[in-house]
C-alpha cells in the first residue's frame, strides 16, 4: 500500500538525528522568511519540527513552502484541517486527566498549549502529505490560487512554551521520555511531550492513559483513516515535484533523503502525536471539544 513505507521510514528515523535541527536564530536569510511563513500561515508562534529538519535542503525548503503556502490561508486548505480535526479522535476517552491531576492555574497554560498544538497538527499532515506526494510523482495542479478567507499572523490565544530537553531530565520524566521515543519507534521525543514536560506530573497522568492505546488496532486504523483523507485533501494543490527539485539544484541523492525525512513525519511523528493531543484534549475538556479548535476555520 502506499502508505507502507518501511524502508524510507527506517532510513528516515536514522538520517533525522545526524542531520539535526535548523533552528531559527541559525537559518540563513530564505529560511528564515520561510519561518516567518509557517508561524504567519500555519497561524502559530513557532516553528515546526518538520521545517526545522527540512532546512538542512534550504532551496527544497524554499521551492516547496512557495508552491504551498499561497493556498495555506484559504477556506479549502482550513476546511480540510477541520475536517481532519473531527475525525482524529480516538475513542472510548480515557478518564479525566483534570480530576486525577488538578491545580488550575498551570491547568489554564497546559490547555493554552494543547489547544494551539491541536490546531497546527492536522495541518502539518496536510503539508507534510502535499510535499511527500509532490516528490512521489503526484501530478501538479494549476489554476487560479483562492483568495485568502484567514488572516495571515499568529492566531490571538495560541501559544508557546519552551521545550524540555530529555537529555536535561532525571527521575521519573527521563523514563518517560524514554519510554515515548521507545514506543513510537520516533527520532526523539515530540515536542508536545517536550512541552508538558514542564508538568511532570500531569505528563506522567497523560502518559499512563496513553500508553496502552499507542500502536492497537484501533489506533492504527484511526491512523490510516487520517493519512487516507490528508491524501486525498492535498491531491488538488499545486505540489512541488521532483523535476523542480533538481531544476532548483537538488542531487538525486538529497531528494532521496528528503523523501525519508517526510516519511518519518508524515506516518510517524505528526499523525501519532495528532491522535495522542486529540485525546489529552478530550480528557480536559471532553470529547466534543476535541473534534473541532477554537481556533478553526468554523470557529473563527
């Protein structure tokens, strides 16, 4: 099927950690408006993992994020997210994670958090999705570009916070971190985990309620169901392919690569995390809640 994809995976997950992260105060002048891009149209104020590693190719970086980003504030593109969003939630939920672990005022900065994690994951698997099937040879779409229906800029509410390091945390949290990277088989620890990491108690309440249901039966055809419909979604933009890649001065090799590195996150890292933060969601503030964002399309 077209979604196994064991082999890049495999060369993807060690590849990842040797290339490293680019990170902002370290890109060069393109990626860095590229940055500025994802936080201004993916409505977020940070930037992604998958970018961060994709910079280590600045001009496939540039070639794929100018194909996408024009339809990235349309009405299309945040429907389909939406649509994504109500579908990611696996059930039954788990127990309340407020009443096992409750102390508001941190309750209030980890819901801030979540919902804004929330909000940019099913997009990340649409853009994720669009740049892996333009270099698989998906046929380029042309025609007129929507007019924007979002604003551009980070959306009021959503928010950031530092990212715990594993390598920094003992005790407790050092095995859970272990335990997640372990698990997921993913390069490293994602940064959502990374996030509450800042709250080792309610990581640890999260985790304990997870942990069971990462890699079932249901879980994994929750996943397909997403990868399926995130295909389907982006079949209609304007893919950056393979012939522009070498046109802009990538080697057959270095798009190899960098069809190992989407692979990683388009059927690991974002769609894992994707249904693991729709539950935590839902155990905050019920299953409702956790179909749609405050922050959508619909919402806005």
């Amino acid at each position: 099927m077209w979604y196994e994809r064991t082999e890049d995976i495999e060369r993807g997950l060690r590849l990842i950690p040797r290339l490293g992260e680019v990170m902002p105060e370290e890109a060069d002048e393109g990626t860095r408006r590229v940055y500025d891009g994802v936080r201004s149209r993916l409505r977020v104020p940070f930037v992604n993992f998958i970018f961060r590693v994709l910079a280590n190719y600045p001009p496939y970086l540039r070639l794929s994020w100018e194909r996408l980003e024009p339809f990235l504030l349309t009405a299309e593109f945040e429907e389909a997210a939406d649509a994504l969003r109500s579908r990611a939630l696996l059930e039954p939920v788990p127990d309340s994670v407020e009443a096992a672990w409750g102390q508001p005022g941190d309750l209030q900065s980890i819901r801030a958090f979540t919902d804004t994690i929330h909000y940019v994951l099913p997009k990340l698997l649409l853009v994720a999705s669009a740049f892996d099937e333009g270099l698989d040879g998906a046929p380029a779409r042309g025609g007129a570009v929507p007019e924007p229906a979002v604003a551009p800029g980070v959306a009021e509410g959503t928010t950031s916070v530092p990212m715990v390091d594993p390598a920094d945390a003992g005790g407790d949290m050092g095995k859970t971190f272990e335990e997640i990277e372990t698990l997921h088989g993913h390069p490293g620890v994602a940064s959502y985990y990374r996030g509450i990491g800042h709250w080792p108690e309610f990581l640890s309440a999260v985790w304990g309620r997870l942990r069971p249901l990462v890699g079932s039966t249901p879980y994994e055809n929750r996943k397909r169901g997403l990868l399926e419909h995130a295909r389907e979604a982006v079949l209609e933009l304007p893919l950056p392919n393979r012939e522009e890649a070498l046109d802009h001065g990538l080697q057959d090799g270095e798009i190899s690569e960098i069809k190992a590195v989407l692979a990683v996150f388009r059927f690991r890292v974002i769609p894992d995390t994707f249904i693991e933060v729709a539950l935590v969601k839902a155990m905050l503030d019920g299953a409702d809640a956790a179909r749609s964002s405050r922050f959508g399309f619909h919402a806005s």
